[in-house]
C-alpha cells in the first residue's frame, strides 16, 4: 500500500512520491537528479539561464536518469525602461558607490529576468520536459496549449484563492499554494497587497475546497513534521525549497551558504530592494539600511541593476548586497546539521513521513 494519502499527483506524472524540490538559483542538474533518482520531481529554474545553458541541464539529468524533470519560467510582461526613475532608485544607494569606490556615474547595468517567450517555448517543444511551472501567473493562451501539446503538464503558483481559481480556469493541472512563508519571489499576479498575504497552512485547505486539481503545498516545509501537516490539510503533494540549498551538490555563493547556516527562521524578511518584486531572504546589510520594503523600487526586474556593481566591488564573503534567498522554515531542514545529499535528503524525507504516519 501507498502512505501518500492522496494519489493524484503521483499518479499525474508517474513518480514514486509526492516531493517536488523547488526551482531555485543554485540547484541545477546535480540536485535534480538525486531528486528524481529518490523519487521525487526535480526542478530546473531557467529565468536567469540562456537557452543554451537550459539545453545543457536537461541534457546531463536525461544522460543520468530517465525521470520525469520540471522546467520553471516566469511570465511577467517586461518593464518600460524608465530611466529617470532608474536614477532616482541608484541616488539612494550613492554612499555605497562612494564607500567602495564603484563609478556612480558609469551607465547602471540592467538587471533581467527572462520571461517565456517564443524562444522559450520552442525549446520546450524541442526539449520536451514532463512539467513546466510558471511563476507570475500562466503565459499567453497559445503558448499553454503549444505547452500542453508538447506533453507536459502545467503547474504554476498561487497565493491567493482567486489566484488558484484563475489558474485551474486557465489550464493549469496542478496547483502549488504559495504560502507566506516561502523563500525567494511572492508568486503574486491578480493582488499586490502583502499584508492580505496568507500562511501556507492557512491557504492550503482554502485553495483545496476551491479547486479540483491537484493542490500543491509550497512554503514553510522542510522537515516530515510539515510535509504531514500538508497532507492532513488535503494538499496531493509538497514543495520543498530552501531545505535542498544544504545539500554539497548546491551551486551558491560563500556569503549565502553561511547564512544559511548561521541565520535563525527570524531573521528572514520580505524585500523588493534586489528585484523590483517582494522577495523572501536572509536580512544583509541592505535590507537593514534601507528597510527591505521601498516603494521607490523600479518595476521587477530592473531594481537589481544598481546593485551590480556593489556586488562586484564588495568582499565577496559579506553578503551586504546579494539577495540571499531563503524560506522560513530552512532551520528545519535535516541537512543544516548533517551533510546529505539531494538523493539522501529526499530518501530522509520520505523515511520520516513514514516513520510519522505508522505506515507499512
């Protein structure tokens, strides 16, 4: 018999166990495939990759395990480059230019994440991935149903429960319930009111009753104790980010790894300050200078270019000008206090939901 209580997800994409490990900067193919080798789905974040280092990915997870894969876009509309309100934004940041001696006046870097586009979908076509999730809603009709043709099934995120009613209405097969407490980007797309933002075990249950697809929970969850909580809440499967970031395989920088690390679950906030868009992280200095919420931030994603050359310029172990992502619950995770692999950490995972249902 299965432990999972519901099998509908599993069932969607053919895969031994509910557990889908988040697409995030830092976890490329070698994360996804001990993922996927344990059993779970693993996922490729490809919003801030070129089209030919997305083809490299799948090629070396295809080369080592023949499991399903999940390839993540965002769908938001490119911004109008504004270039006054660019100036303004970078005049906030002048006395750090001036303390590392960055050229203020040199031309400020555009900071960008890709949204699907053409390009994008044909390599989906060509690629042929068994799921693409979307963050910022769902892309245009005609781009859905190329996707769909292709073979792969669609999930995208929701923090609202009219955002997972759009989504089903729209095409979406699964539904990952994005609650308050995950790391990096808010999937936010019909609202932009953080304080009407919810937990995860709130919203979870909500957007079960209101839909008829699959319900993914995401946010909060990395240890058995949450991924049995999700479940007891109706969701079909579970998403696990910041959890997979400990694992040797993950490709981050030194000043994240640490703070990873050293930060306590407190000592994450909400900020727009690297991206234009709310973003959960780790607090830096930053975040604790300018207040991590500005309403002069440029629209997403154009905030990050000035600080580029902050970056640069900074000791690269500080981690004073670097989004350092992480959800909430990274504490929790089995990895922060033994080395596990992606492969390990997903087997653990599945033992100790066993383990905690008393299923044989």
């Amino acid at each position: 018999m299965s432990c999972w209580p519901d099998s509908r997800f599993t069932d969607l994409l053919g895969i031994a166990h509910p557990l889908i490990q988040a697409p995030m900067l830092g976890a490329g193919a070698d994360i996804m495939i001990g993922v996927a080798k344990a059993g779970g789905l693993g996922s490729l974040a490809c919003a801030t990759l070129s089209l030919e280092a997305i083809r490299n990915e799948v090629a070396a997870f295809r080369a080592a395990c023949d499991q399903p894969l999940n390839l993540n876009f965002f769908c938001h509309q490119p911004p109008e480059y504004d270039e006054a309100a660019i100036e303004q934004w970078k005049s906030l940041f002048k006395p750090y230019y001036s303390e590392l001696a960055a050229d203020y006046d040199a031309p400020t870097p555009v900071s960008s994440r890709a949204p699907f586009d053409e390009a994008t979908c044909a390599l989906v076509e060509e690629l042929r991935p068994e799921v693409v999730s979307f963050h910022f809603a769902l892309p245009a009709p005609e781009f859905v149903a190329r996707v769909k043709a292709s073979g792969a099934k669609v999930l995208s995120s929701a923090t609202t429960v009219d955002e997972a009613q759009w989504l089903e209405e729209h095409g979406c097969d699964a539904i990952i319930a994005m609650g308050y407490e995950a790391g990096g980007h808010r999937a936010m797309f019909l609202h932009r009111e953080l304080t009407t933002q919810i937990g995860t075990f709130a919203l979870v249950p909500q957007i079960v009753d209101a839909v008829s697809v699959p319900v993914i929970a995401a946010g909060g969850i990395a240890d058995a104790r949450g991924i049995a909580a999700a479940f007891a809440l109706g969701a079909s499967a579970v998403q696990i980010g910041t959890a997979y970031l400990f694992c040797p395989e993950a490709k981050l920088a030194k000043a994240h790894h640490r703070a990873l690390r050293e930060a306590s679950a407190s000592d994450t906030a909400l900020t727009n300050l690297f991206t234009g868009r709310p973003a959960r992280g780790i607090v830096n200095r930053v975040m604790r200078e300018l207040g991590p919420i500005n309403s002069q931030a440029p629209a997403f994603p154009l905030a990050g270019g000035v600080l580029l050359p902050l970056k640069a310029k900074s000791d690269v172990g500080s981690g004073d000008f670097i989004n350092l992502w992480a959800g909430q619950a990274f504490p929790l995770s089995p990895g922060r206090t033994a080395e596990l692999s992606s492969f390990e950490l997903t087997r653990q995972f599945v033992e100790d939901y066993i383990a905690r249902s008393a299923c044989i």
